[in-house]
C-alpha cells in the first residue's frame, strides 16, 4: 500500500536556517511538494548501523531515467522489489521479484539500479557482501515500456563473464554518456580488496579489468563515487574519488584519493593529469602518493563511502565527514563518529587545485548524499543517526559554497542513509530523495522544489 501525504503536512516538517545564519543567504531554498509512501514492508533488520534498504553506497537506489522514476527497496519476506513511477507526480506501481529469496539482514547487501541507454535495460545487483554476485537484467526497452511484469526480467545469475565472481561487494552501476553501461565492483574483502571494471553493450558484459588494486599492499579502496562528467561531449572523464582502509578496523580509514580517465577506465590519470595506470595489467596503487589529494589520518573516524557528484563545469564534489582539525585523534570508531562532521571538498577543473570545506553538520553513525542541480548548486540530505532527524543542506555555486545552510529537518522518524535521485535534480529541478523511517518498514519518497 502507497500513500501520499499532502505537501501541506510535509511542511509541518520543515525547521529553519541555523542559528546566526542570514535570512537571505544566497544558498538554495527548497520548498515541499509531497512525500510518497514507497512500501510499508521494508527489511527491518538493523545491523552495521543502517537497513539493507538505504545505504550510502547504494549507486544507485533511486534514478530517473527517460521520465519515468524508479526505486528499489526489500521486502520483510526477503524478496527484492522494484517500484517506478512516471515524474512528477505518477501513481507508483511495484514489481515483486518471488523467484529469489534473502536470509541475509546484513545491511551491506543493498539492491543497486542501473539502467542502460544503450537498449533500455534494468540491471540489478543485489545481496552481497564479501560473497557471491546475485545480479539479473530486463529485456530490451522496459525501462521505458508503457507496462512492465516479472516476466521482463531474466533469471539471477552469479558471474557476468565467464570469470567467476565469488567474493564481491558494492556493486555501483554508471552510464558513459554515449549510452554505454558499467559497472564497478570490489573484489576481496575490507582491509584487502581490488576494485574492477565491466562494461555491458547490448545484450553482453566484458571486463575491463582490475583498476585499483589494494591487495599488494594489504589495503582497499573504499569509492566515494564513480562517476563522468559530461562537460565536453567529446571526451567525457570518469572521476573516481575514494578512501582507504588498512584493515578491516573503520579506524584505518585515512586520506583522500582521486583519478580520472579519459577512455572508459581503460587509461587513469592522477590530479595533474598524467598517465599513471592501465586497467588490467597495471592498475591504480590504492594508497600511491601520486592520486593522494588530501591528507586525512587514520583514527579521525573518516566515514568510508559517503558520496561523490561531478556539476556541469566538471569540478569534483566529495562529500565525506570526519573529525575537524582541531579535535584529537580518537581509535574508538564509534566514538569518534560522535563528534564528526560533515566536510566538503572540491577540484577546481582549471587549476587542479583541491579545496575543503567544513560544515558545522553532525550524522554520528548516518552517511550523507551529496548532488548537483542544472545551476551547479548543492544539495546535502543526511540524517542523524542520535536525533533520528534528515536534514538538507544547501550552498551555492555564487559563494564558492561556502554558505552552507540548513533548509529543512524532519520530524525524529528517519533512519539509515538517505538516497537523492542525481539525474531528476540535475535534469529536472526536483530534490527527491528515499528514506527509510526508522523501524526499517516504512520508506518515503520526498520531493522538493527547489529555487536558486
């Protein structure tokens, strides 16, 4: 059962502008235009911190692709489903998929959507972690198909190549702008792990290969995003930003990593733009000082994963959160995750230069989603994991973005990691975002106006 709460009683919802903040800050306002129950049935299971249904490393859990808006969530019997609606304001409509089933609760076996221009597939990837892919497509064109079925979609496999896929994790699907698909996935586990590359053209998956290795060095890399821009149509970059991890303690997180390719992840580049590994045959060192942008160290209780967005003028936006300069180092994970905030950072395109931001957020145990309006404005929806509380933040391109302002919280109901659909903000001027309510069964949909 789906329901739709009028944007009159979202608004009750609404909190103000930080204490001390201007009124006429030159930051985005957002104005409430409904939320939409997605399911009443969500996996309650609550471990890690969050639900299998919200996570922050979910690419992508909600996306808007040729007018039509879809969202993946489990159900409590275990079974993945995929609801889409027509934007903006279409009736939802719900695929239960009942040939597989989970016994997992661990909320790192997320269900990820990508959709391929190319042909207009579905792909999922779905349940797990460290383990067996579970991955499965749709037929050709249903992604835009005026009425769709269980039947358009193909039965779940563990592999898509010959090459066996047995312990994988974070599948993140993207679209090079020329319609083809990919998707990035690690192998290996937390503390030793390769990332590696596919690409699908219609009907077949090829591999890339390996293209950031940890494993050498007894590490991994954990993606914030990956991601290309579009700024010139001719050669479109692929940025990938990430951390690492040293072992499988979340303290060993440290520094911040970035590179970019030109050729579909064939060839990677570091910040200054030199050549500096091949896909396959000698891929990105995790650690190497060459890509290492920002220096953040271990036991600052860096948040693996939290998130990435490329604007339309190709500068990189990392949205991570950490303990701020002037507090100590602090092992405890946990504890240190208390008093950490959120902090933004960005590749200014023509000079290579990296900056930071720190923002005065707190989301303890939560993660935040960080996107890009038509203007190359931000937009922040985190939660706080002690408050219950999502909040969503704005700053804009005229202040460098360094204004950033609180334009709503929620009510104390919400829980686990938000998700924004990148594509109908970026394309359509619509803040819509997934949240699970806290509990793990129901999850809202909100939309929101927003205004420059």
């Amino acid at each position: 059962m789906k329901r739709f709460i009028p944007a009159a009683l979202a608004l009750a919802l609404v909190a103000t502008v930080l204490p001390g903040q201007p009124a006429t800050a030159a930051a985005p306002t957002v104005t409430a235009t409904s939320t939409t129950v997605l399911t009443t049935s969500g996996r309650t299971a609550l471990t890690y911190t969050g639900y299998m249904n919200g996570e922050s490393f979910q690419q992508d859990g909600i996306v808007t692709y040729s007018g039509w808006q879809y969202a993946a969530f489990w159900d409590q019997s275990g079974y993945v489903n995929l609801s889409r609606r027509q934007v903006p304001s279409g009736a939802w409509s719900n695929l239960r998929l009942t040939d597989y089933v989970t016994a997992s609760t661990d909320s790192h076996n997320t269900i990820s959507i990508g959709i391929a221009p190319s042909d207009g597939t579905i792909h999922l990837a779905f349940d797990t972690h460290s383990s067996q892919l579970r991955y499965r497509r749709s037929v050709a064109g249903l992604a835009t198909a005026p009425t769709w079925s269980t039947s358009g979609f193909g039965a779940v496999q563990t592999k898509l190549t010959s090459t066996a896929m047995d312990v994988v994790t974070y599948p993140q699907f993207f679209a090079h702008p020329d319609g083809t698909l990919q998707l990035a996935i690690r192998t290996g586990y937390s503390g030793t792990g390769d990332e590696v590359l596919y690409e699908y053209t219609p009907g077949t998956w090829t591999s890339v290969g390996e293209f950031i290795d940890g494993t050498t060095a007894g590490n991994n890399a954990y993606l914030f995003g990956i991601e290309y821009d579009n700024y010139d149509p001719a050669t479109p970059l692929l940025h990938v930003t990430w951390t690492v991890r040293e072992t499988s303690n979340a303290s060993t997180n440290h520094d911040l990593y970035y590179a970019y390719s030109k050729d579909k992840g064939r060839t990677w580049r570091n910040s200054a733009g030199t050549v500096v590994a091949t896909s396959g045959s000698s891929p990105l060192a995790a650690n190497a000082s060459t890509l290492k942008v920002w220096g953040i160290g271990q036991n600052r209780g860096l948040i693996n994963q939290e998130s990435q967005v490329v604007d339309a003028a190709g500068i990189v936006h990392v949205l991570a959160s950490h303990l701020p300069a002037s507090a100590a180092d602090n092992s405890d994970f946990t504890a240190a995750r208390e008093t950490a905030v959120l902090v933004h950072y960005w590749r200014d395109k023509a000079s290579k230069v990296w900056h930071q931001d720190y923002t005065p957020f707190l989301e303890r145990s939560a993660r935040g989603d960080i996107a890009v309006d038509s203007g190359d404005n931000l937009y922040v929806v985190s939660g706080d994991s002690s408050t219950r509380k999502l909040h969503i933040q704005t700053a804009s391109k005229a202040s460098g973005w360094t204004d950033w302002t609180i334009r709503y919280t929620s009510a104390a109901i919400y829980y686990s990691d938000p998700l924004i659909d990148h594509q109908r903000l970026k394309s359509l001027g619509t803040l819509s975002f997934f949240a699970p309510r806290y509990g793990g069964s129901q999850i809202d949909v909100q939309d929101w106006k927003v205004s420059a």
